[in-house]
C-alpha cells in the first residue's frame, strides 16, 4: 500500500515538489455535493420506512453531522493559515457523511453481534 502511495506521488510531482490541486468545475463539485447530501437524507430518513420519529431523527443527525464536519473542515482550513475555500466545504461536508455512514453501520454491526444468542454476556 504504502508503496503504491509513493507511486502515485512520484507521478503527480512536478519539478518543484508540489503538485497541482485545482478543481476543474467549481460549480459542478458543489452540485455534486449537494446532490449526494439531498440524497443522503432520503437514504437514512427514508430506511426508516415511515414518517415518525426515528426518520425525523435520522434526518436531523444526517444534516447536523454533514453541517458540522463542513464547518469544522473550513475552521480547520482558517487555523492553518490556508484559504477557506468553497471546495473545502464541500468536501468537509462529504467527510461529514461518511463518517455518519460509518457509525451506523458499526452500530448495525454491534446490534447484530448482541442478538447472537451464543455470545457470552
């Protein structure tokens, strides 16, 4: 892996040592952003198979955990001296859904190892 890793930066430097890190289409990386938190909301809220309480708190904790991790990835970017950037909240808001996603299905995993009957308790 690491190996790998050190590949691909040989093959993305140039002379200098940086690389270049541009995005391409401002407009469309925030579509995109949008477009898959919009539909995130419907993936977690919409599991619930019905309008009552455990959808609205999913729907609740998708939008605080996306909103946070994006405020936080812009804060983050101001204490290191870089610019706050619209891609950068767009990709802090991303980091913020995944790392929802991951949660719940690690939760689903320790619901699922509780329920086995042969576990000792």
């Amino acid at each position: 892996m690491d190996t790998q890793l050190l590949g691909m930066q040989i093959l993305f430097l140039d002379r200098k040592g940086k690389t270049e890190n541009e995005p391409t289409n401002i407009p469309y990386i925030l579509l995109g952003t949008g477009l898959l938190w919009f539909g995130w909301f419907g993936f977690n809220a919409g599991s619930a198979l019905a309008a009552d309480g455990v959808a609205t708190t999913a729907f609740v904790n998708t939008n605080i955990a996306s909103a946070t991790a994006m405020l936080t990835w812009l804060l983050g970017d101001g204490a290191l001296g870089k610019k706050r950037s619209a891609v950068g909240a767009a990709v802090g808001a991303v980091v913020g859904l995944l790392l929802l996603l991951r949660r719940q299905v690690l939760l689903q995993l320790v619901k699922v190892f509780l329920s086995v009957s042969w576990l000792p308790r």
